[in-house]
C-alpha cells in the first residue's frame, strides 16, 4: 500500500464516542481489517462551516486503531478510525469536524515506499497544504530499520527547522548522516561488481562524509547554518535515501546486519 491521504468528516456516537469514515480508502484497499492498528499524521481540522481550526505545523502523529460504525445510509458496518477521548480532547476535535489525514503505516508496515494517493474527492487539494520537504518526508516510508531509522531523525530536523531552531535541526541532521553511514552504508555490499558499480559502496560513504562536513563549515567554532543550507541537505538526504532504497530492491545494493569490511 502507500501513504494515503483522506479528508473526512468526524462523527460522534454516544457509545462509540468519536470516529473518522473510511469508506472511501476501503474502496481502493477492502483488505484493511478491524483492530489493526494505524500510523497516521494530522494535516489540519476545519469546523461545520469549513473554517479552519487548527493547521498542524509540523503534522501531527498519533497511533488509531481500525473500527466499524453502522451506517445508516448505506445499511452496513462501515469501517472507521477509531478516535479516543484524550484524543478528542487534546487536539482539540468536535462533532461534524472535517479532518484531513496522511495514513503511513498499517499493522505496523510501511505502506507502498515512495508514493501518494490521495483519496476521495475533499482530498484532491490536500497536497497543496504540504510544503515540499513535508510531502517528500511523508512518502518516504520504507521497509529497511535503518533507513526508517534515519527518516525519523529526518522528521526531527524538519520540526526544529519549521520551529526556526536552526541549530538544533543541524545536530539532528547530522545524526541522520551519521547513522547512515554508519549503520547502512558500512553493511551493504555489490552482489556483481562491474566498473560502474564496484566502488558503489565507497563512493556513497564519501558523498555522506562531504554532506556531513557541509554542515561544519565556518571554522573551528561555527555559528549556525543557514536555512537554505540545512533544507539544501535535507532534500538531498532525502533523495539519497529513495535512491537507496530503489537499489536495494533492484538488487543493485544488499544490505547486510552483519558490518562489511
């Protein structure tokens, strides 16, 4: 599957307290089943009328599980997000609300890496409110824990740059860095060498160890980087990591747990 974007409107029901229709995505995925937990960002909430409650920057992540409502309409159990109390109450959500969500993760697995769909009609405009990085931050669910490792620091970076801690975006980009050379780049071998890929690994590890001192410029007490500078890296880390990924699963890179030589 792949990161899905909806837009729905939360409904409230005395026993079942607040819930989120998700009749459109089952038409696209019917697979999705009851009591399988979610991985979901909160875009922003607008009230009855439309207007906008709350616009999430950075989106907001929260855990929902899979549920069913009746539905009178259609006559049917239809699924639903399940949303609780403390949920409802700390994000500040009401009746008839209209809540527009990014689903990344189902069961505990990334959806579809390196893509989104957007789903339903109220949806289509959803992805004018993502900034670039947010868009291409939020597709980048991968199967691989050290590069979901790195994307979590990724998102790290993100929040402190949007909360203009320049600084502290900085430290966690290069922590992303040097988990990634670390971590993955000193486990992954060519399974067939040839002259364009059989220093493949090395080459990686050099333009990982350039990006790291990119962020170090300035002499040997640097002041902040610009935020040009640090958005600059993280959109090429970001597209290093898709890159990497795409060789894994093309078999043009194989990544080992046990570190290389």
């Amino acid at each position: 599957m792949m990161p899905a974007i909806i837009k729905s409107i939360v409904k409230f029901d005395e026993s079942k307290g607040y819930y989120v229709d998700l009749s459109d995505l089952v038409k696209i995925f019917p697979h999705l089943e009851k009591d399988k937990e979610v991985e979901i960002y909160i875009v922003e909430l607008r009230n009855e009328q439309d207007k906008l409650v709350k616009r999430f920057k950075p989106f907001r992540k929260i855990l929902l599980k899979i549920d069913t409502y009746w539905d009178n309409v259609r006559k049917q159990q239809t699924p639903c997000l399940s949303i609780s109390k403390d949920h409802a109450l700390e994000l500040n959500i009401g009746k008839n609300y209209k809540m527009t969500i990014v689903i990344t993760k189902y069961d505990g697995k990334s959806f579809l890496p390196l893509e989104i769909k957007v789903v339903g009609y109220y949806s289509e405009k959803a992805l004018e409110l993502f900034s670039k990085i947010e868009a291409d931050l939020i597709s980048l669910s991968i199967e691989n824990a050290s590069l979901n490792k790195i994307v979590s620091y990724l998102w790290d970076a993100y929040f402190r740059l949007e909360e203009n801690d320049i600084e502290g975006a900085r430290t966690a980009l290069r922590n992303s860095l040097d988990i990634l050379r670390k971590e993955f780049l000193s486990k992954i071998i060519v399974p067939e060498k040839s002259e364009e890929t059989g220093d493949l690994p090395q080459r990686l590890r050099e333009l990982v160890k350039n990006m790291i001192k990119f962020l170090h410029y300035g002499g040997p007490h640097p002041g902040p980087a610009p935020r040009t500078t640090t958005e600059t890296i993280i959109s090429l880390t970001i597209e290093l990591l898709r890159y990497l990924s795409r060789a894994v699963e093309k078999n043009i890179l194989i990544f080992h747990e046990g570190e290389q030589e």
